[in-house]
C-alpha cells in the first residue's frame, strides 16, 4: 500500500512520480486492498466495546496493524538508515501515542484512513503515468521486413538501415524511412499532435510511430529503431523528470528541512505549554502535538509538485511537444525573448528558383555549371539549384569541391574555377563588378562575375500567427538570427511581424548575437530560440530553452535542443509556452492550497478544535485533491 511512499515523497528518498512502477495497475491495488478491509471491518466491530476497553483496544490495535504495517516497516527501516524524521515516523508516533492517551479508535482511525488516502494518492499518480505511457505507446510488435522473396516479421530492433519493410492497413510504422512503393493515409497523432491524417506516397518520408490507415507502404529504412523517431519521444518523455525544475528541486529541500522543523514544534507543544500555561493539563497537550503531527505530513507537497510538471510535460507531448525536463518547463513558462532561425523554422525552407541574370552566359549554361558545382552539397539552396536544372549532370565534369560552410562553394568545372555562394564569399575571393540583387546566389567563373541566381523561400502559414500570438502572451521581443542575407531576411522580418533580425551570421556569430540578446534582458525573463538546422545546434545548446523542429530538424538540432516541436509548426511555440504557464499554474495552486488548508487545521488543532480525526481527513483530502488538480494538465489544450 505504501508505495508511494518510496516513489513519491521527498521526505523518503527523493523520488519523482517517474520513477512510480511502470506495471502498475488495477491488480496492483487489488491484491494489497485485502487487509485494509479487514482493518476497516475490525475498526467498526470495536464500538460496540466501548464498555470493554481490553476487547476495544485489541481489535483496535489489530486493525492499526493490518493497515499501517508497511508504515511501520518503512518507519523502522529508517530509522536504520538514519532517516527517521519521514511521514512513516510521523503517522508511527502519532498513533502510538493515541493508544497511549486511550485514545484507541482514533488511533485505529488514523492510519486506516492515512492508507486510503494513500491508495488514492498512488492510483492518481499511476493513472497519469498510464496516460502517458498510453499517449506514447509507439513501439511497433513488429517489423515485416523483405528477406528474400519473403516477408517476415521481425523485432523492429533487429532491423537495419536500408533494409525494406511492408506496412500494412492499421499498422504502425515501426521506423523512420522512405516510402519506395504505396499510396495510403497515416495518422500522425502521437508524434505531432495534429488529428488531420497525413497522405504519404513515393519518395516521402514516414517516421516510426505514424500509423497507416489505409493502403500498403514499402518503405526503404533510414535509421536504426533506436535512432527512429518514436524511439526519440519515449526516451525524452522517460528521462525528462531527471531534470527537476526550481520550484520542484525547493520543494525537496523544503521538506527536508520542513519535517524536523515540525517535529520540534510538536515536541515544544506538548512539554513547554503544560510547564508555562497555569492549570494547562500535560494530557490535553499531548494529545494537541499529535494532532499537529498527523496535520504537518508534507506528503501533499512533495508529492503534487512533482507531479504536477509530470503531467505539464505528458500533456504537451499530447500535443505534439516534448520538454525534456521539468525544469524547461519552468523556463518556457518565463520566456521573454524568442529568438527564430530563419529558414525551415519560420519559412518553409524548400527554395525555389526564381530568376536567373546572367553576365553574358546563356541561362540555361550558368545554371548547369552551378547545378554541377552544387551537385554534393546537402544544402536546400543546392536542391532548389538541382530541381531547377531537372536533368541528368555528368559529374565527371567537376572536381577539387571545396564547401565553407554558411558560405559557398568552389570548384573545377571543365577545368574552370567557379565559385558560388554569398557576396561576401565571391568578394574575399577578390571578384569584382558584382552586380548585387536580394536573395541572389553569385557565381563566378575564372574570377570573373558570371551571374546571379535568385532562389526565394515562403513563410510557413502558421508563421504571423505565432509571432502575434506570442506577443499577445506578453513575450517581450521577437527576433531573428539567420545566416541569409539582410534583404532576404528584412523581408521576411517584415512579413512575419518580427522585432528585428539579424542577417549574414555563421553558427559562432549566432551564438555572440545570443549572448549579447541574454545579457540586455531582464532577469526575470528567459530566452528561447527556434531552429531546425545543425548549424542551430550549438545557439539552441547556449539558449535558456532550445526549441528544435523534430520532424524536419537535424538530428544535431533536436539533440542539441530543451523542447522539440514534432509538427514543424511555429504555432506550437506559443501553444508549448500556454501549456507551461498552465502546468505552473497548478504546482503554485497545489502549493498554495496545501500550505493555506494545513496552517488552518494547525491552528485549530492548538487551540483544541481540531482532533485526530478531523487532522487525517485534512492531511488526506489535501493530498488526493493535489494530486488530481496535478492530473489536469494532461488534458489541457492551449487556445492558440
């Protein structure tokens, strides 16, 4: 019945709702409910004795021990170990000395009702961890996987990169890759929160966890299944709790210091009163500290705060985003300044081009020779130069590429030096004559100016919405770090709605441009960035919260990354930081609530109108309704 106690209250050992039983369920409960009836059972019998206090106090007592053994056993448990100052030893020395004072069905009374109080605790804690685990329950039976002429079923961890799998109707894709063959609707749900049905077909990517509706895939492996994204999102959500928030980490060392603190005021209550107060009676007095024993158990507290970023962090991954720790809760929820990566955060990042002028060359010449140059890098402006061209490129024609990043590249076409890429990149080269245009790719042949490539990128829909948004919660700035140029990103600093940006930055000059944004904000305030590419990774490590796009974003970025957005979608920014201003709202509730009920019954219980029957349902019922108000922001959805 205890266990609770040794998973979730700071006073014994520490530990986070996270670390409840993972198999913990209805069975759980049942087979422990047994002797907790019988003491129920026991506890009534004994008024009909009350003329027969021997007959009273031995079903009393049986009753006590049937219900509040394990209290006992964690109590003397310890006690060795040198904890003695826990709820165990609180409940332990309460109910004895209520046996002492005579006193027999409250001392019955108190631990019975103390364990069903606990019971209730446990469930609500072991129903949000089911939830949860419910919500994110993405590990695929199995992979059916081409051996052969053959397809067998296979565990999907076993499976290797390349590999071909087949996904029928109803199934979960079991890893990330890319369809080859099949036409069918997916439910994207639990790794991006979006209700709508996605339609995957030939060359589109499909992510471990999405579950196909209708149809048949064939789909080429792409990564290993602990690499998949599915395999992502379980292991953030079960190691999130590692990283306790400030509120939560308080709360651990408030009780630590809390249950001594009381134990002392106990102890002074019932020896100094009857000494200093004329005609105070030692009996009466003894009596009040215990009632004030069974009222201070700080189970409420250190079990509900805990709990309650638990459930912040569950209900956001109901949404499609995932914190990796309670204290990135905490942080999201203060967030001042938000600082955006340009491309495929804000925009789509799929460039197309627009307009080619040439400097003597015809078109269709210059964009061959960039294609060619381009034709290695992994860069989305080499793809748009790739897709624009749309046929076959001799590659033997080039050699000696040479790619600096954020730059551009050189290279030997047909024997010929070209360099591609920034302004800057073609002037420190020491080309001349360049004829500048905005959102223009330069290009250079044997040092001289041989054309500009305009490549132009769109803002994502949801783009204006969530800039609005946010400053309608009160985030004081917006502004973006990219490494575009400045015409190319003042426009879309313009179109989005955006404070100011700051244009033509490499990865080191993003994270100076960071550090300078942190120190002229306030203290109160927290910074977050916004990136999806792994030149973002080493700005969204130095950023108070990193929020990476995880469905399109590097693996670098979503590593590097506190909060990852699984739909790519801007507007889940300002959702994550609604469902973060929410979850605190509750532990502050829960704290409030807890302290305000508790000094009440305190006092009342010292001036002697409180017992130890009305201090147990105080204790209890501040305890149940923290945990469930910790429950509610599981369900919560952020009207963004």
């Amino acid at each position: 019945m205890n266990h609770s106690h040794q998973h979730s209250c700071g006073c014994c050992g520490g530990k986070t709702p996270c670390a409840l039983p993972q198999n913990y369920h209805f069975k759980h409960l049942a087979a422990e409910k047994y002797p907790l009836m019988a003491a129920g059972v026991l506890f009534a019998f004994s008024f009909f004795f009350n003329e027969l206090k021997n007959i009273q106090f031995a079903l009393c007592f049986l009753a006590w021990f049937l219900a509040g053994k394990e209290v006992l056993f964690h109590a003397v448990a310890n006690f060795k170990k040198g904890k003695v100052l826990d709820e165990n030893f609180l409940m332990t020395i309460a109910t004895v000395g209520a046996f002492v004072l005579g006193q027999y069905p409250e001392a019955a009374a108190v631990m019975i009702f103390y364990q069903v109080g606990e019971s209730f605790q446990e469930y609500a804690a072991g129903s949000s961890r089911r939830s949860i685990k419910a919500l994110l329950d993405m590990r695929p039976p199995f992979a059916r996987v081409q051996q052969g002429d053959k397809w067998q079923k296979v565990n999907p961890q076993k499976v290797l990169p390349g590999s071909l799998i087949a996904v029928h109707s109803g199934e979960k894709i079991p890893l990330d890759g890319t369809v080859i063959e099949g036409e069918a609707y997916v439910d994207t749900s639990a790794l991006t929160g979006e209700a709508v049905p996605r339609r995957l077909c030939q060359g589109a990517t499909a992510l471990g966890g999405f579950i196909c509706k209708d149809g048949k895939l064939i789909i080429k492996v792409l990564r290993p299944y602990d690499q998949s994204a599915g395999a992502k999102i379980l292991q953030l959500v079960e190691h999130a709790a590692s990283k306790k928030a400030k509120t939560e980490s308080f709360i651990s060392r408030f009780a630590r210091w809390y249950t001594p603190l009381v134990v002392g005021a106990a102890v002074a209550v019932a020896v100094l009163a009857p000494l200093l107060l004329p005609g105070a009676e030692y009996k009466v007095w003894l009596y009040r500290a215990l009632v004030f024993l069974v009222i201070s158990c700080p189970c409420a507290l250190v079990l509900s705060v805990p709990l309650g970023f638990f459930g912040g962090i569950g209900g956001m991954a109901k949404n499609g985003i995932l914190v990796k720790g309670g204290n990135y809760v905490e942080a999201l929820s203060r967030v001042g300044l938000l600082a955006a990566d340009k491309t495929g955060t804000l925009t789509q990042g799929v460039f197309e081009v627009s307009f080619i002028k040439t400097n003597g060359l015809p078109e269709e010449e210059l964009l061959e020779i960039c294609a060619l140059a381009e034709h290695a890098s992994s860069h989305p402006i080499a793809k748009a130069l790739l897709r624009a061209w749309g046929k076959e490129l001799d590659v033997s024609r080039v050699s000696h590429i040479q790619e600096t990043a954020g730059l551009g590249v050189s290279a030997k076409v047909d024997g010929q030096k070209v360099l591609i890429g920034k302004l800057s990149f073609l002037q420190s080269q020491g080309v001349k004559e360049i004829i500048p245009a905005a959102n223009a790719l330069y290009c250079a042949i044997n040092g001289r100016f041989a054309g500009v490539i305009i490549i132009e990128d769109k803002l994502k829909k949801d783009a204006q919405q969530a800039v609005f948004t946010l400053k309608k919660q009160g985030v004081k700035q917006i502004v973006l770090l990219t490494g575009d140029n400045a015409s190319s990103a003042q426009k879309i600093c313009q179109e989005v709605g955006a404070d100011a940006c700051y244009a033509d930055l490499l990865p080191a000059d993003k994270v100076t441009q960071l550090e300078k944004l942190k120190a002229a904000l306030p203290a109160k305030y927290t910074l977050a960035f916004a990136g999806d590419g792994i030149n973002d990774a080493p700005v969204l490590a130095r950023a108070d919260v990193g929020i990476a796009m995880g469905a399109l974003g590097s693996d670098a970025a979503v590593e590097a990354a506190d909060v990852v957005l699984m739909s790519d979608e801007p507007v889940k920014i300002p959702q994550a930081v609604a469902c973060a201003r929410f979850t605190l709202r509750i532990v502050r509730q829960n704290i409030w609530i807890a302290l305000g009920i508790k000094t009440v019954i305190l006092l009342l219980g010292l001036t002697g109108h409180a017992n130890l029957w009305e201090a147990v349902f105080a204790d209890v019922g501040v305890s149940v309704a923290a945990v469930l108000n910790s429950c509610r922001p599981l369900t919560y959805k952020p009207r963004v």
